[in-house]
C-alpha cells in the first residue's frame, strides 16, 4: 500500500539549492534510512514530508487518513507541561482513557469515578497499551514523570519526543537522527523494537549499525540525484561502490570519445548536413558525461606533532563526587603513547567529568592527576563552537591556528584543512549562519585539528555528521599518531578506531576492557546466562535438589571436575563470541554458493559445540554443593 508520493520537489534557500526534482515513494512496512551529505537538504526534506515546510516545486500526495508521527532533531514540546502531561497529549485516545484510568488511581475514594475508568480500559482493552507506554518511558530512562519540559536536558527532551511519537502509533513514522543523546543500552532496545514490530519508516541517522540492523532499503542523495537500494547498509555499500566503479569506467571511456569526437568537430567545414547536427548534439551530450566527476574527499595526512615524553597522563587514587553520588573512586590509570581509548557507559554513569578531570576544566575531591609536560589536549565537546556575529568560514579556523605541520618539511593551510573535511572553496567564504547543524560540527573539528594536538578527546564526535564526513573523520583518525580518547554511542566508529575501552558501570565502577564495542557486546552477551544460572543454583539449590528427578545427595566437585568447571565458562564465551562474529559476516560477505555452505557447516559446528559445552556445564553445576 503506498502511504505517500513525493513528485519533482525542489527546495532552495536563497540561491543555494538544496535539492531539484526529486521525485519517490514510501510504502506500507517500508524501513527507509535517508543517506546525503550534510548541508544538502536532509533535514528539510523531512520537514516537507512531515507537512512542517513546504518545497518551492512540486509536492508530496498522502494517502487519505494517513498518520504521520514526526521526531525532529530539536523537538518543540510545551515548556509548562510535565513528562506525563506531554505524554497524554500525544494523539492517541488510548492515551486518554489510560490518563483518566491513572488519575482515578490517585483518588480512590471516588468509587465510581475508578469503576467508570476501569470499565473503559477493559473495554478498550488498554491494558497492553498502558503496559507498553510504562515500558517506553523506563526504556528511555524518562522515570520521574511528574518533571517539567522546562527542567529537562536537550537529551531528556529528544528521549521524550522519541517516546511520545512511538506512542501516537503511527501509520508512518519521520524521523531525524533518532540515535542522539540514547545512550547504547537505549539504541540497542530502540533496534529490537524496530525490527520486530510492524513500522513504517522514514529516517536520517549517520548510525551505521543501526541502519544495518533496521533499514530494509537505503535512498541515497548524490550530486542532485537520487538512488534507492532494496537492501540494508552492508547492499547499499556494495551496490554503491559497484555504481560509482561503473560511473568511472564510463567517465573514462567518455573523455576518450571526447576526444575523438573533439578532434572531428575541429575538422568540420561550417557548412554542415543533418547527419552532422545530430552527431554535433551526441558530441554535447558526451562532453556533460566526460566532464562529470565526483567530489569525495580523502584524508591522508602524515602529521608532524610534538613528540610525547615517557609521561603522557597518569591518575592516581583519584575520586570525584556529586553529593552521594560517586562516579570515581581511587580510580588508578598511566595512559601510554599512541594508546587509542574508547569510554562507554550510560548517561549519568561520569564519562563526561571523567573527561573534564583528564583535562583540568574540573578538580578531583581526592587524589591527583600528573600531565606530562609535552602534552597538547585538543578538546571536542558537546556543547560545540560560539560564533561571533558575521564570520566566515575561513575566518572562524584561522582564529585557531594558520597551519598544521606535516613531515618532511611541508603543512597544510587552514584552508586547505577545511577542503579535506569538505569545506570547497567557494563553501569557506560563506557566512557560518548559513551552516547546516551537522556543518558546524564539522567546521568545530576543524578549530581542535588546527592546533595539532598529541592527545585528542572527542566527545560524542558523530552526532549530526553525516556518514561521508565520518568516513573522513575516521580515515584521518587512523592515522593520527597521538593519544586518542572518545566518548561515542556511535558503535561502528568505535569499532574502527579504538583498541580498548573504559566501561563506565555506574557507583564509580570503571573496567578496562581488551577490546572494541563488538568485542564488549559478544563477551557481555555471553555472560549473563552463566552468571544467572550459577545466581539460580547458588540460591536455590535445595529447591534444586527436591526437584532432581533421582534425588541423589550433590558432591562436591573433585579438584579435576572445578577445573574443567572454570575452563567451560571460558569456553562457551568464546564460543559465543565466534558464533556472533561467523553470522555477522553472513550479512557483511559477499560469499559465493560454495562458500555460504562451508560457513553453514562451521557455523553449525559451532553452535553444536556451545550445546555440547552447556549441557556438561550444567551437569557439573548440579553436582556443587553450596
């Protein structure tokens, strides 16, 4: 069933287009991740679908009685209203039976006011629906619902439009950057819900896992045209790569023919028959292709930063508070050169005071921090950059520095700087209000770069930056020689650039773990099933033991059955984790028939072994005693 058309619109702000004649559809169950490049029009291209703008062209058809739910980046919510208020004004009357069911809660001497509420629930059958918006606002992390709009964070409130637009159920459902300010349990939950509920949607999100994991289809804006692929991120990428291999091949055989054709036009007498005009327009249409070309930009720069001494950071016993709150305690740790660091943990959990201790902007309660003194912080935050009234581009970067050094004797201006982070010429001498969200960003990375520091801190980096500009930003990441520490929820570009992370557990816990995010979810995935069960067995072994079908008395383990007891948790961790990794690579491998039965067969094996490995677990677990 088709929910909306989208026929020749075209959308410019002054004489900048954003976008011209763009024309496609939106389906019944359609997943749909929107890809471009920041400041082409994302987020206003939205805006005309969700009704809020209207293009300057052509329009947009909705099928009669549709319902469109829409999450903007900046959410408009009513300052006076509270988090319950805001949710039982969303458009669902469901919601308000459920909202009078709530009040007559709070007042049960009114008996009849409870029954009338409770019959109407029943008979709505609400039951589910109050379940589910319970469900939504703990997932969310939205517990005190009596708060109001006003005191809420720029993240509390996102959090709340989020879970007000999954409430209205809508028939389709617009949404821009959804991923901002959850942290990764949230956008992990937020997946799950995605992918086994019967949405239709429509979004902009530079997370890259979260469009492998939810996107059936990809539609792609570049240079002015559109592509759509019927396909997660892993087939946009390969289909992708093939169109512009195939766009350069033709590029090539274009410019041959150019020349070819270039050399006859020369050779032509000025009076010309028919046959020459036509050949004289395909000679036009040639030209057009053979001078096509494509304007992605690649990082590669060999910088030449001051050289760190034996002594780079080192923490020692350092503890730091809010009230009772603790988020560090004793905390202990000497960075090493060249050490690439990635820190998650959920909101509230000190990643950002972490970050702010590390570089002196916030003082320890106990405890001290010792900087080497050839260490240069460049700092990227979250609040981002203040512009003065006026600037340019260039003018904001050279505020920062002129040029960075390079080896061997070159550097790079500031100009050029901003060209690899794809700032063109003509785009450095535009005034940065005209700059799109995800712009700005970008031209903030460009002032911490400018100064070449040694020891880089990024704090959520990828919010708002498109995913061309992040394969830049990773591309120059991998390269950078210095000290690098990141606090992301962006798990794709943790992935490719840290070696290990600090996991930021809650109560002033901070675990070194060896790994990247995959690493940390396969281990932390294969775990709790072993430590419930051995939690079960601990509490209620007696229970356990009354149950057994032959009721023998347990023994306890001999000292050869407790070490192959220790070993199998070991082994079916790790067996986990090569089961999660093997199928993952069915989605990302472009596999052969032959290939595909071979992993089949591995895979199989595999998961044959955990079976093996669990069950014999279980038989040594029951032999414990307590």
């Amino acid at each position: 069933m088709n929910y909306l058309s989208v026929e020749n619109i075209s959308k410019s702000f002054g004489m900048r287009a954003l976008f011209e004649n763009i024309s496609f559809g939106i389906n019944e169950g359609q997943k749909i991740g929107f890809v471009a490049k920041n400041g082409t029009g994302k987020t206003s291209l939205l805006n005309i679908i969700a009704g809020n703008d209207n293009a300057d062209t052509g329009n947009v058809v909705f099928r009669k009685g549709l319902k469109i739910a829409y999450l903007p980046q900046e959410p408009d919510l009513d300052p006076q209203l509270t988090v319950e208020q805001t949710i039982f004004s969303a458009d669902n009357p469901i919601l308000k039976i459920i909202e009078d069911y709530e009040h007559a809660l709070e007042n049960p001497e009114d008996a009849e006011a409870f029954q009338k509420a409770f019959d109407a629930v029943d008979a709505h059958n609400a039951w589910d629906f109050e379940t589910r918006y319970k469900q939504i606002l703990s997932k969310l992390k939205m517990d005190d619902l009596h708060a109001k709009v006003s005191s809420l964070s720029g993240g509390q409130k996102k959090r709340l439009a989020l879970a007000n637009a999954l409430l209205t159920t809508p028939d389709l459902l617009i949404m821009d950057e959804p991923t901002n300010h959850l942290d990764l349990e949230m956008i992990e939950w937020l997946e799950n819900l995605f992918a086994k509920e019967n949405f239709t949607l429509f979004m902009v999100t530079h997370d890259r896992y979260f469009l492998e994991r939810v996107c059936n289809e990809i539609v792609e804006l570049d240079e002015g045209i559109l592509y759509s692929y019927k396909g997660n991120y892993s087939y946009y990428l390969e289909k992708r790569d093939a169109r512009i291999e195939n766009e350069v091949s033709e590029t090539g055989k274009a410019k041959q023919l150019f020349k070819k054709e270039l050399d006859w036009m020369r050779r032509q007498p000025k009076a010309r028959t028919t046959k020459s005009k036509s050949r004289i327009e395909d000679f036009h249409e040639i030209k057009d292709r053979a001078s096509k070309r494509r304007n992605d930009h690649q990082v590669q720069l060999e910088l030449n930063m001051e050289r760190m001494g034996t002594k780079v950071v080192e923490f020692h016993k350092v503890s730091k508070s809010f009230g009772d709150k603790k988020l560090l305690n004793n905390f202990e740790y000497n960075f090493n050169r060249g050490e690439r660091i990635g820190i998650i943990g959920k909101n509230g959990t000190g990643k950002s005071t972490f970050l702010n201790i590390l570089t002196g902007g916030l003082q320890p309660d106990a405890g001290k921090v010792i900087v080497g003194d050839t260490v240069r912080f460049g700092y990227y935050t979250q609040s981002g950059i203040n512009i003065k009234d006026g600037q340019k581009v260039i003018d904001v970067i050279r505020e920062f520095g002129d040029y960075i050094p390079l080896k061997k004797g070159r550097q790079i201006s500031a100009s050029q700087l901003l060209e690899r982070f794809l700032f063109d010429p003509k785009k450095q001498y535009d005034f940065v209000e005209k700059l799109s969200g995800g712009e700005r960003k970008r031209l903030y990375l460009c002032t911490v770069l400018i100064k070449n520091p040694n020891f880089l801190i990024l704090d959520e980096p990828t919010n708002d930056l498109d995913i061309v500009t992040l394969n830049v930003l990773e591309s120059f990441l991998l390269d950078f020689p210095g000290c690098l520490l990141v606090v992301s929820h962006d798990r794709y570009f943790m992935d490719k650039i840290v070696d290990h992370l600090f996991v930021f557990r809650g109560d002033a816990e901070v675990e070194d773990f060896p790994g990247n995010y995959s690493d940390f979810r396969s281990y932390e995935d294969s775990q709790p099933t072993v430590k419930k069960e051995i939690e079960t067995n601990s509490k209620s072994k007696n229970d356990w033991k009354d149950n057994k079908k032959d009721n023998t008395t347990a023994v306890k383990l001999n000292y050869n059955e407790q070490k192959e007891f220790g070993k199998l948790e070991k082994e079916i961790a790790n067996l986990e984790k090569n089961r999660e990794t093997l199928q993952n690579k069915f989605a990302t491998e472009n596999w052969d028939g032959a290939e595909i039965d071979k992993q089949s067969i591995k895979l199989q094996e595999i998961i044959d072994m955990i079976e093996s490995k669990t069950e014999r677990w279980f038989e040594l677990s029951g032999k414990m005693e307590g």
